[in-house]
C-alpha cells in the first residue's frame, strides 16, 4: 500500500516521453494501446497537443486482438495512414498490454518498413518506466538509425561552434518558450545550435548529429544519448540547463570551474524536479549563498548527476515524508506536492512540472530564463536564511 | 556466434538432441550456451549430471528483480557447456510464453552473454510457437536459424509443418531462417521416405539422421549425454556428425 497516490497524480510514464520524443519529427505515432494511454498523453503529458498536426494515433487495441495477435490489422492501419500523410517515419509505442502479451513491436515495425519502404521503429515502451526513459530510448535508437559518420559531415564549419542540446523535452520545459530562449541563450554564448532534442528536432538534425563540438545536456532525458555520441563519436557532454540570468550557464559553456556546492545542512532548500534543472537552480543559489540545497527526483535519481544527499523519492509516501520531515525550511515543487505538505513554518514554492501535474499549471509554468526565476531562487534562498537565523 | 533455435513436436527428442548437440560441439572445442525455452526446465539435465538447475523464473521467484545476479542462472556442465533455463509459472496458471520473453530480457540484463562469451547458442524450444513468447528465439537478435527435430510420424511431421509455417510468416520482420530438420528415428517404416516427402512439400533437407538407439537410453539413466556417458559409441559418433552438419548449414552472426 506504501506505493499508492492517493493525493498526486501518477507521474508521466515512458510512452509519453516517446512519444513527445517523437512530436515534432514529422512521422506517424501509434500508440498500442485500447485508448487510455494515448489520451493520458494526448490529454494530460503534451502541452502541445491541442492545435497541434502532429500525427498520434491510438491503435485501438481490443481482446480479440490481443487473443488472437492481430498484428496485421495495425500495421495495415499504419500503411493506410502512410499513404495519406506521407511521413518521415513510423513509431509503434507499446503500453501494458503489449508488454504483458509480448507484443513484438520491433517486429511490426520490421514488416511495416518492408511494406512501406519508410524507417520503422518499435519502442518497448510498458507504461512502468518515466518518461524520460522513453525520451531516452527515442533518442538512442534515432541516432543508430539516422546519425551519418562524422567523417562526411565534419567539413565546411567556417569557423563556427556547433552545439546539439539534448533534453527539450516538453514534458519538463512546459513550453516551446522555454526550449527557444534556452537555444537563444546558447547562441549568443557564440554557438550554433546544430540540433535540438527533442523540441523542434528535425531528422536532418538527427543526420548531422556527429557534427558538433559539444552536446549541452539539459534534461536528463539527454544524458544516454550525450554517453553514446561521447562513446561513438568523442563529443563531449556538460549537463546544464540555463536558468535566471544565464551567467553560470555562459561560465559552464566557456570552461570554467562551475560553482562549489555548499555542504549538506539543516533547514535548507528541498527541490523536486527535473534533475538537472534543479541541479542548475541549486548551482544557481549556490552562487550567491552557502545555503544547503537538496534535490529530491520522484523519477528515479540518476546517480550519474545526483550529490550524495540528494533524496531519491518514488512514491507518494516517500515525498510527504521529505517535505514534512522538518529538514527543509523552504520547497520548492509543483503545486500538488504543496497540497500534500503539512508542515507548519514551510516556505513553499510552486515550480510545476507537467510530468505530474500535466497542463493544470501551465499558466503559472516558469520561465527557466529571467529575472523572475533568479528573483524566485533569491527568494527562496532569503526565506531560508532568514529559518536559519531565526 | 552462431545462435539456433531448436524447435520440434513435444517429446519428439529435442532436449537429448540438443544437449548431446552441444556435448559434441564442446568436444569440438567450441564455447556453447545452451538455453532451455521449457516451462518444464529439464533441457540441460543431461548435461548437469542429472541435476536440474535453478531456472530464470524460479530465481526470480527467489530473489526478487532486483536482487537476481547472473550466478544464480548461469550453471557449467559437461565440457564447460553454459547451461541456463527460462522456466515457467506455477503449472496452471500465469503465462508460460510471457515467462520465456521475461527470461531472456534478463539474462540481457545480467550480462549472460557476456559472460559466456559463446561460439554457439541453443534455444531448446517448447513443442509449438503457440503464442509470441515461444517465438521470442527466433526474433530479431536472437537465433538466426531454426532446426527441426522430426520423425517420421504424422503428428511429429504435422508440427514441423506449422513450425515452418510460422517462421516463414515471420520473414518481413528479419526472424531467424528455417535451415532442415534433423531426423530422430522412431523405426516408423519408410521413415525417411516419410520426412522427405514433407520436405517435399515445406522445403528444407534432413541434416541428420539420428538413429533409434538404447545408448540414448542408457546415457540419460546415468544424466548423462551419449557423448560423455558412451563416447566412443556408435551414437557418439552419430551427434559429432550432426554437430559437424549443424556448423555447415549454419551462419555467423
């Protein structure tokens, strides 16, 4: 029972992160499932969808289907579909009930390439991982697919700097705005921004992907991808995203030392989010404080970007206890965990995230660039000096 | 690496084919890991003196996801031959064929392959490809050929029938190939003349004839495979030569 959410949402689970992966690619997206989890995505994981062209589908998948394997039926839809929209490429996602009968969406996606003639993927998505897994796994098998030999295609720079930013991922980032100053910011920092994953990706950009110097990896959607390209074509990686005025972010970019974290320590700053934007919130305190700022991922902590007292919080009952625990003076979370803390003489912030709260908050997302989110952070900062004092 | 997905009626003989298959190629000096695709998991008994090993499933049963590692399904038996099995669910309820895909996925994720660095993988194969879990061997990454074990009766010949059946369905999706049937010998009369008219029909050439033989018998009462427990026997003989074939109508991967 420990595992229940009985106040927050269930967080955004892979086939959402894929399929937002997948969004601005210009292909088809089949979800198969019966309809829930297409419209978990299409209703509550993408801010994009209403208005939206992109092409995702819910298979429709029903128990006779299932009984009897009607794998054909699907990827006839898939062909039909093909023929009318003429994408760049074909998805199938998985959801539990392919997972739990073994679906062979690879497979499918095999024969479906073999009909068609377009590239055809099958994700193992199984609705039981985050969504940042299913970003991730989108990310990797595009660049084996699509990425060309960094020798054809390091040629012709003219002295620029190119850079591919890995993690613009509307699950995390809310908005197109965010992605686009995010970019803005790298390009006044004197690059070019040779690809962007996943937010105004195109498959060319995937083409070129070897072509740059560096990869910025500003979710941790990005982070595989960054290892592999580091592994496969000697590009290295910084995990970063820009926050408030940019200048740590600038600092990183340029090779400088980033900011030294302040030990650990009572009545600090609990941050949960995205965890390499609350790394760039708490570098970004850090800056001008020597509070102590814990982040706290209710996705899984990836150790690889994690400070040794950093709080990994799967469940619902792991995060009332971290939030109520008396170690933190001040929180900042989405505004449903605020719901859940009960805390008296707790400053908390609102920073939602659309991996739990999907669109609710959307009008209140932050602007990860700009004064009111270095405001934001000095605040915070104040309201946990001012516990620490008193 | 060679990876070769055995399939064939049940109780047709494709567990003793396969082990005493993989006791020969031993011999022969090459690495194989043999992977029982059996709810049953009595694939690789022969192999381990008669012991049947803790199977995929039942460690997993045991320890929990997180807490498997690749010793607790990774076992050596005759000639250093790797031996693993899938194992199923408590018989009666659960799902067999999902238990098979589950097994795989985590001798990935323990590094099994890497461990055993083999020359040659077998996939001992549950009678029929009933569902998609029992044809997990035979899709893309895993085996690349398909051998039959067949005899000359109907049913036996029947289910060879539906086994290429399937795996030719399955040919868009990259799947492994179907390479001949290797005869194990029930003194049906005409036998061979039997199988080769199937053969006519579905494609494909025996590789092998194997025999009916009490060796057989006298080496499993021992659990053991004709190769070690009767090597110098005249069925010993008769596995190398499948052995030999099996590495010529096969291809690297």
């Amino acid at each position: 029972m420990s595992v229940l959410c009985i106040d927050l949402p269930p967080v955004a689970p892979d086939y959402s992160g894929a399929a937002s992966a997948l969004f601005d690619l210009g292909g088809i997206v089949v979800m198969h499932d019966a309809s829930g989890c297409t419209g978990n995505y299409t209703g509550f994981d993408e801010p994009r969808w209403f208005g939206s062209r992109s092409a995702v589908y819910c298979s429709g998948l029903r128990r006779m289907d299932a009984i009897l394997g009607n794998d054909k039926k699907f990827i006839d839809g898939a062909l039909m579909a093909a023929k009318d929209l003429n994408p760049t490429m074909i998805s199938y996602l998985g959801s539990p009930v392919p997972m739990v009968i073994g679906i062979d969406l690879e497979g499918m996606a095999a024969e479906t390439e073999v009909a068609s003639g377009i590239p055809c993927f099958g994700f193992n998505t199984t609705g039981q991982h985050y969504y940042d897994r299913g970003a991730s796994d989108v990310f990797l098998k595009l660049l084996r697919y699509f990425a060309e030999p960094i020798e054809g295609i390091k040629t012709n720079r003219q002295g620029k700097r190119f850079v591919n930013v890995l993690g613009l991922l509307s699950i995390d980032m809310g908005s197109e705005k965010n992605a686009e100053e995010i970019c803005a910011c790298i390009e006044e920092a004197g690059f070019s921004i040779n690809a962007s994953f996943a937010m105004g990706l195109t498959l060319e950009q995937v083409r070129r992907a070897a072509n740059a110097d560096i990869n910025i990896v500003t979710a941790r959607c990005g982070l595989d991808a960054a290892e592999y390209m580091k592994k496969r074509y000697g590009i290295p990686y910084i995990c970063t995203v820009p926050v408030g005025g940019g200048s740590l972010f600038r600092k990183k970019l340029a090779g400088e030392s980033p900011v030294i974290q302040p030990p650990e320590g009572k009545r600090g700053i609990l941050i949960i989010h995205e965890q390499i934007f609350a790394n760039s919130l708490r570098e970004l305190a850090a800056s001008f404080s020597d509070i102590p700022v814990t982040v706290g991922s209710m996705y899984g902590l990836d150790t690889r970007i994690a400070m040794e007292h950093d709080l990994d919080l799967p469940t619902e009952k792991s995060v009332r206890e971290a939030i109520n625990s008396g170690r933190y003076s001040v929180i900042l979370a989405d505004p449903e965990i605020g719901g859940i803390l009960k805390r008296e003489n707790v400053t908390f912030v609102e920073l939602p995230h659309v991996a739990l709260s999907g669109r609710l908050y959307l009008d209140r997302y932050p602007s990860y660039l700009g004064e009111s989110m270095e405001t934001m952070i000095r605040n915070a900062v104040l309201a946990a000096q001012e516990r620490q004092q008193g | 690496m060679r990876k070769i997905a055995i399939y064939g009626k049940g109780g047709i003989g494709k567990s003793t084919t396969t082990s005493n298959l993989a006791a020969a190629l031993s011999d022969a000096g090459y690495r194989v890991l043999q992977i029982g695709c059996d709810p049953k998991a009595d694939s690789t008994k022969n192999l381990t003196g008669g012991k049947q090993i803790s199977s995929v499933l039942d460690a997993l049963r045991e320890k929990g996801e997180g807490g498997l590692k690749a010793e607790d399904v990774l076992f050596q038996g005759y000639g250093g031959v790797w031996c693993v099995e899938a194992g199923g669910p408590t018989p009666g309820i659960g799902c067999a064929g999902r238990g098979i895909i589950t097994a795989f996925e985590k001798l990935e994720e323990l590094g099994a392959y890497e461990i055993c660095k083999p020359d040659v993988i077998l996939y001992d194969v549950l009678g029929d490809v009933v569902c998609g879990g029992f044809a997990m061997p035979i899709r893309g990454g895993y085996a690349k050929n398909v051998l039959i074990v067949t005899s000359g009766e109907m049913m036996a010949l029947y289910a060879a029938s539906n086994i290429v059946s399937a795996v030719e369905n399955f040919g868009k999706r990259g799947y492994a190939r179907y390479s001949g049937v290797i005869l194990n010998a029930r003194n049906v009369p005409d036998e061979e003349m039997l199988v080769q008219k199937t053969l006519d029909e579905i494609g494909g050439d025996i590789l092998s004839i194997i025999p009916r033989d009490s060796a057989v018998q006298e080496a499993e009462n021992r659990g053991k495979t004709v190769i070690e427990a009767l090597p110098d026997s005249e069925m010993a003989l008769c596995y190398r030569k499948l052995a030999a074939r099996v590495m010529e109508v096969t291809e690297e991967v």
